[in-house]
C-alpha cells in the first residue's frame, strides 16, 4: 500500500498504525532498532529532532521503505482556464 505523507505528524501516525497492526509495542519496536520507547513515542507524536538514521532503522524494522517523488503543484492547466 502506498501512502503520501506531507508531514512529520502524518509520518508518525502512518508508522503507529503500522505498528499497531504488526502487533508490536513501542517498547519492542524500540529493542529492535536498539533505542528507548520514548524515542518511538516522539517520531509516532510527530515531534522534531529525530535522527534520519534513526527514522530509517525504525522503517526498517517495520519493512517499510521510503519513496520520494516529485511534489504536484496543483495548478490548472492553461487549456482549462479558457
């Protein structure tokens, strides 16, 4: 399933349901990857200053990867205004 995610708090929740439906604590997450529950609970909150390679070894953990695409602008098509 692919997911898009904008923010650190989408990227949070998406890694807690994620989780959750893997059936795996925070704390067990956290013995995984080698670091504390409480640095799980801050990257699932969203919060800022969580090392990119410790976001990567808990993505890692949950088999999850990361692909990066270019950012639609949205914006309307000239043939559409007129």
């Amino acid at each position: 399933m692919n997911q898009m995610v904008r923010t650190a708090t989408q990227l949070g929740a998406y890694i807690q349901d994620t989780r959750a439906r893997k059936g795996i604590s925070q704390q067990q997450l956290a013995e995984m990857i080698g670091k504390h529950q409480k640095t799980i609970s801050s990257i699932e909150q969203g919060s800022a200053g969580t090392k990119l390679e410790t976001l990567l070894l808990v993505l890692a953990a949950l088999d999850l990867n990361i692909q990066i695409s270019a950012r639609s602008k949205a914006a309307p098509d000239i043939g559409d205004i007129f």
